[in-house]
C-alpha cells in the first residue's frame, strides 16, 4: 500500500489475528461513527476479507477502494460514507 493512495486523515483498522466475520464487523462498527467521508485501511491476516468487504461494501453502500497482499497480511481500502437514517 502505497502512502500516495490513502486520503489525508485515512484511518487504520487492525484486525490481525481475528477470523471472519469480525474483521467486518469491526469495519462495520467504525463505519456507523463516521459523520463524514473517510477512508479506511483494514489488515487482516484472514483471507476472507479478500471477498467479505467488497461484498459489505456493496451492500451497505460504501466504496471498496483497492485490496492487496502483502506477505501474510492483507490490506483492503474502504471508503465509508455516512449513513443517514430517516426518524
């Protein structure tokens, strides 16, 4: 992952270590505090992720930006949208 791709202020989600779904899920928990546009770098060690948050991104309406391997780890770039609910 190259410095040059991530937006000022690009936040990194550290999921080594945890199996899917939990790096989704903590994806997902970061993305419903977001008040504006922002990016997010979440590495993981499973592979899974590879799939699983493109596959969110699409569904819950935020943008998969890039994913890369980088020796055992795996690097996926999410930019996550605000998600304004009607009351």
């Amino acid at each position: 992952m190259d410095a040059n791709e991530l937006m000022p202020g690009a936040h990194v989600l550290d999921t080594k270590g945890l199996l899917c779904p939990l790096p989704v899920i903590r994806l997902q928990e970061f993305a419903r505090s977001v008040e504006s546009e922002t990016e997010v770098v979440v590495i993981a060690t499973d592979p899974g992720v590879l799939a699983d948050i493109p596959s969110w991104c699409r569904v819950n309406g935020h943008e998969h930006v890039s994913s890369k391997q980088l020796d055992h780890e795996f690097h996926v770039i999410v930019r996550a949208l605000p998600q304004f609910i009607d009351s």
